[in-house]
C-alpha cells in the first residue's frame, strides 16, 4: 500500500502536506507536550515520596536508599514520560484527527481511504513514534514511517474528498 499512497501523492490525488508543516506540527506538538508533562510533574511533585524517619541523612543506609529512590523515580519519570506521550498523540488523533500541531497548521489524518483513521490504525501511527529516529523520517517527502507502516497520512484540513 505504501507504493500506492506514494504513486497518488505523485499524481496530485493525494494532497499531502509539506514537510515543513510537519516540522511545525512536530514542534507545535512538542512545545503543547512539554507543557502537559511539567504539569504532570508538578502534579506528582506535590504527592511526593516521604523517606521513613529510620533513613535519616546520617542512618549508614541512607545513600543506598537515596540511589534506590532515584533510580525508582527515574524509571517511574520514564514510565510518565513515554505513557503521556502515547496518550497525547492516541487520544488527540483517535477523537479529532488532530493534534494541537495540526489544529494550528489546520492539517488532519486521514488513512489511505482519505477518511478517519481507525482506533487500531492511531493506535500503531502512534507506537511508531517509538521508534528511534522515526522522528526525521518525514523530512524528506513529508511522510513519516508512522505514517508509512499505519498507511495514514496528514493532509491539509480544508480539502475534502469532493475536492479530488
């Protein structure tokens, strides 16, 4: 299907966006992402972890509970982090076709049928971003392998399949 989404977009039937939208959508999103992560965090900062009083700074055990607490936190950030990053893309475009990126670029998904994508086609769309270096995939052609491997692609928002 890629080489037929390809052989469309090279004969105009397939309006998709340049990569330069991408890129703004990427860092629009980015910027909207951090937002909401540090929100999280200061979330999470108020319910903090309390050491118990036997683990003072002069208790012999204190460094090894210092390292295991911030190993543990660490973890659990990364856990936050990635979680996060899933939901934002998996709800944004499952409910809208639309991230807050592609609501300012006025951009939106649609799967190889030019229609709303699928729970299970957002749903691997969004686990492709997982994959390292997925993030410069699209600079070429303005597809990325997220798009690529869930056959979606982002065109702009205002033409419709009338306007083929």
């Amino acid at each position: 299907m890629n080489e037929e989404i390809e052989s469309l977009k090279e004969s105009g039937e397939i309006h998709t966006v340049s990569s330069l939208i991408r890129f703004l959508n990427v860092l629009i999103d980015s910027l909207c992402f951090s937002a909401i992560y540090n929100l999280v965090v200061v979330g999470f900062s108020v319910i903090h972890l309390k050491i118990p009083p036997a683990y003072t700074l002069d208790h012999p055990n204190s460094k090894d509970l210092s390292d295991l607490l911030k190993m543990h936190m660490n973890l659990v950030g990364y856990l936050i982090l990635n979680s996060l990053n899933f939901l934002y893309y998996f709800l944004m475009e499952s409910t809208r076709g639309q991230t807050f990126g592609k609501i300012l670029t006025q951009t939106i998904v649609v799967n190889r049928y030019d229609e709303k994508p699928g729970m299970g086609e957002i749903a691997l769309r969004t686990l492709c971003r997982f994959i390292p270096f997925e993030f410069f995939s699209f600079l070429y052609n303005g597809i990325g392998w997220h798009d690529r491997i869930s056959q979606t692609y982002v065109r702009p928002a205002r033409i419709t399949k009338e306007d083929y």
